[in-house]
C-alpha cells in the first residue's frame, strides 16, 4: 500500500517555546487519521505544515513521494489536497456561494457538481437542496459546517485535511457525515478532532501531545 503523507522527523517551535519535537508518521492511501490533543497542543499547526501554510520547521514532509517545498506545494496542493479550515471565511452571502466557490477556480471548474452528485451528497449529510438559496445567517453553524464538507468532498481530491470537521454538528449528524466520509475508500482523510465517535472509528491517531517537549 502506497504512503500518501509522510512525516519525518518534524520539529516546531513558536516563539522560541517547542510545539512538538521528533514527530514521524506514515499515511497508506485510503486511510482515515485523527490528529488527537488539546486545544493549544499543535493539532492545526501540523495540518497548516502539511498544507504548506507552515514552512518552518525542522524534518521533512512528503506529499505523494514529494518532499514538499516552496518550489512544489502550490502545484501538490492544486493536484492532490482539500483543505478545510475549522473557521470558514471569505465573506460569502449564501450557502449556495459556499458550496461552490471551490468550483470557481479554473483548475476545479470541471469537477463542478450537478444536480444528481448535490442531491446524494446533501442527503447523505442530511440536508436540503434549497438551503444553497438561504443566507449564511439564516442557517445554523452545523448545516454551514456541513455545506461546506460536502463542496470539499466533491472535488474529489486524493488527500482531505479537515480542522475539527464535527465541532457545530449534533451527535446524528456526526455519525452520519463521519459514516459517509469515512466509507470513501480511495480518499485519505487527516483530521484534527475531539470527538470520540470519530477518533474510535480513525484507522490512525496521532496523539500530538505524545511529542510535546
């Protein structure tokens, strides 16, 4: 089985106070991940070096058999990783303008949904097809955190990295969006998480605090 992400040897400091130290990990494809610790540990700061918003650092990372560097992470991150921040901004007015924003972007105007791909999506996450009309406001923080998973996982790319993809949802909602993404077989999902539910069904955890200083 063919390593998606690995990790070697990775050292972060901040401030001059270490974050975590010595940190190597293997991802196989397919594989389902919990980044485990709490709050302050270092959980997002892994994801952000393993995006490549986070340069320095002491070890290595590779993405797909690729060191990633400065010269390379834009051309990995457009080819191979989603990416989901916990907090999603950018000033979008509706849900509709959240769902496909990812799909405005030349690179990812192919992969634009239709109606069949939106309405299985929508229903395995438990939502309408006409929340896509209803401002941001008018929707709960679990139905926006759940518009926006189902844009990510429509790009189909190889690699997921997801900040706390269950933190507004109720307990329903966690196990049917962590059943659904967790049944994709060829897509490798890293995720940093508190939830029990999710950590207990991960292939992998990786405990943050097991390389704090």
């Amino acid at each position: 089985m063919a390593n998606e992400v690995v990790a070697e040897n990775l050292t972060v400091s901040l401030g001059g106070n270490i974050i975590f130290k010595n940190l190597s990990f293997s991802v196989n494809k397919g594989e389902k991940v919990s980044i485990t610790g709490e709050s302050g540990s270092g959980k997002t700061t892994l994801l952000n070096i393993l995006c490549g918003f986070i340069t320095t650092y002491d070890g290595t990372v590779a993405i797909k058999g690729k060191t990633i560097n400065k010269n390379n992470i834009d051309l990995i991150r457009k080819e191979h990783i989603a990416w989901l921040p916990q907090e999603i901004t950018g000033g979008f007015d509706t849900a509709g303008e959240l769902f496909f924003y990812p799909f405005t972007f030349k690179n990812n105007e192919h992969l634009r949904p239709d109606d069949k791909k939106i309405d299985e999506i929508f229903s395995a996450f438990g939502l309408k097809k006409d929340i896509l009309q209803k401002k941001l406001t008018e929707i709960s923080g679990g139905q926006k955190q759940r518009v926006a998973l189902a844009s990510i996982i429509l790009l189909k790319k190889d690699i997921i990295l997801l900040d706390e993809p269950t933190s507004a949802l109720d307990e329903k909602n966690i196990k049917n969006v962590t059943d659904f993404l967790f049944s994709l077989k060829d897509q490798t999902i890293i995720a940093t998480s508190h939830n029990p539910y999710w950590i207990s069904n991960s292939d992998k955890i990786i405990n943050i605090e097991d390389y704090a200083k």
